[in-house]
C-alpha cells in the first residue's frame, strides 16, 4: 500500500510538472495577447498556470535552456512584446519592449515613425542567443577579464524574406599561451554554439566575430577582431556537427576570416 500511495504521489508530482510546462508551449495561430492591464498585474514569483489564467492563454514563441529556464514571448495589444523568464516555474523576470503603435487615427498611425522599434522576433532570438552562449562557453573570457559577449545585433535578411534575421555575434575569445591553442579554443567554442542557436526559428545566418585584445607596433593594445565565421542556415543544415572537423570551418563556412596574429 505504501509503495502505491509513493508511486501515485510520484506521478502526480510528474504530472503537475508537465502540465506547468505545456503552459509555456509556444501557440503561433493561438497565442495569447496581453493588456495593459494584465502586464501590470505580473509579479516575479506567479507560476506558469496563474499567468496562463491572466492572460488567457500561451505565448507565441517559447524556448527551454538546458538549465530549465523557460524564456517566453507573449503578443500584447499595443504592438509591443512582453519577454517573461521562468525558472522552476516561478516567474523570475519580465520585460515590455517594441514601440507602443498609436491606434487614435488611422493616419496617426500610417504616418507614426516605427523604424526605431525592435523587431519582435530579432529582439527574443538576440536574448535567447546571448543565453545559449553563456550557457555553453561561459560569462567571461579567459585571461581577458573581459565579458563572453561584446554585443549581439540582428537585421532582417531580404534574401531569406520576412521574419529571417542574420545575427552578428561579437565575442571575446579566451587568450592562450600560444597563439595556436587561442585559434583552437576559438575554433571549439564555435562549433560548440553555432548548432544549438541555429536550432532557433528565424535565424537565416550567423556572422560569428571573435575578439582579442593585440599590442600594436607602438606599444598601444587594442581589441581586433582576429576571426570571422559566418554560415547561412542551409549551409549549417547540411553539416554534421557531431563528426565535424574543426579545422574544416575555412572551407566549410560561408566567409572565413582569419587574423596573421592567430598563425604567429
């Protein structure tokens, strides 16, 4: 009997659990939409299920890092976006971002200047991206005391067509003893993030720039990027990444840049 009651209290606790979960399942024809009202009623701490209760629903894009935390984007009224960050399934932050569209006039709101607003889409995928990386290589770059990430930007790619952004990574590499064993580091840590954030809908391509901080002939150090790796979607589709080589990225990647500073 006891052994019953602990497998039955085990598989409610399992079940509570995926049920927490499938509140935060992306829905892009039956997602949710936030009002004023309701945004300012979040609060860190709520669960999952009390803001699927608020809101009415499940957010439009989702993403689980290997750690459990949730990053969900919700739609919201005004044409802004909101960005709730779960873990353990308590609510631990929220943020509104995007331009709030005028709807007074139809011509206040043909003429309004939206071309500063965030794209929806680029702003979630440059939050989520920033994430995988120090996830996976870490905050902060060796022997640098410099942080992993410099900056994250995200353009919408014309060729791929609407909503396909070309993210450009800057990141400070780790420094070596040898300049040799700096490029292989680079080279590993590459291979390391570029499947995961290619995994993410809406990324067409990736333009990875990894930074070192080099002494100039007078003396002065400044920080050059020292090697460039950018990949197209289809081209990262077609690579198998648990046999691939790194040394294979020059011939393999769309663009290869290599700085002489690496081969010194």
């Amino acid at each position: 009997m006891k052994k019953l009651l602990g497998l039955s209290l085990a598989l409610t606790f399992v079940l509570s659990a995926c049920g927490n979960n499938n509140y935060l399942e992306a829905s892009k024809t039956d997602s949710a939409e936030f009002s004023n009202e309701q945004y300012e009623q979040l609060e860190n701490g709520m669960s999952a299920k009390a803001i699927y209760q608020l809101v009415g629903g499940q957010p439009h894009y989702s993403h689980e890092s290997d750690t459990g935390e949730i990053t969900a984007e919700y739609l919201k009224e005004d044409q802004t976006k909101v960005l709730l960050k779960f873990n353990n399934d308590e609510l631990t932050s929220f943020t509104e971002f995007g331009t709030a569209v005028s709807t007074s006039s139809s011509s206040n709101t043909n003429n309004s200047d939206t071309s500063s607003a965030p794209s929806v889409s680029s702003t979630s995928l440059e939050v989520i991206t920033e994430s995988i990386i120090k996830e996976l290589i870490g905050n902060q770059a060796l022997n640098t005391d410099k942080p992993r990430v410099e900056s994250i930007n995200s353009i919408e790619d014309v060729i791929a067509g609407e909503d396909n952004y070309i993210l450009t990574l800057e990141l400070n590499a780790n420094e070596h003893r040898t300049a040799a064993r700096t490029k292989d580091d680079m080279l590993l840590n590459s291979k390391e993030i570029l499947p995961p954030i290619f995994e993410e809908e809406g990324i067409s391509e990736v333009q990875l720039n990894w930074i070192l901080p080099l002494t100039e002939a007078s003396g002065n150090q400044i920080d050059k990027t020292v090697m460039t790796i950018a990949l197209r979607s289809e081209n990262a589709e077609n690579i198998n990444w648990e046999t691939f080589n790194i040394y294979d990225f020059e011939s393999a990647a769309d663009r290869y840049y290599e700085d002489n500073a690496l081969n010194n």
